[in-house]
C-alpha cells in the first residue's frame, strides 16, 4: 500500500510503499513494526540526504530515519 509522506526536513510529498518501508526497517534493525510505528519514522527525501544539515543532525548523531529514494519524489507534471 502506497502512501504520500512528507520529507521530514522540507516536508515534500514522498510516495512511500509502506511494506516496502517496514522490510527495509526491519532488516536494519532487527525488530518488527506496526503501522503506528510507521507513521512516527523520520522520512527524508533524496535531496535532503544530500545537504550539510541531513549529515549533521541524522548521520552524525546516528539519528533515527529512513532515507528515500530518488523514485519515491512526487512530482507534479
């Protein structure tokens, strides 16, 4: 199931698959989640994880987040 997520940090729409998103949390942290859970991760968008600011609050402090993908951007033709 497909659903619009905004970008933690710039808060752009993301198209996320939310078994997509649960598998890859799931191997990554060796749990299980609920869609409750779901709904409380840190999404960033592909350009976020580019900038000064996603490296320093979320790679360097090991921050809690998903990074996505250049395909889940929403784009409006």
């Amino acid at each position: 199931m497909k659903e619009l997520i905004p970008c933690t940090m710039c808060k752009h729409p993301q198209c996320v698959d939310l078994y997509e998103m649960q598998l890859t949390l799931a191997k990554t942290t060796n749990t299980t989640f609920d869609e409750r859970r779901l709904h409380q991760i840190e999404c960033i968008c592909h350009r976020c994880t580019q900038t000064p600011e996603y490296k320093n609050e979320y790679l360097l402090c090991q921050k809690e987040h998903l990074a996505l993908t250049h395909k889940a951007e929403v784009r409006h033709h």
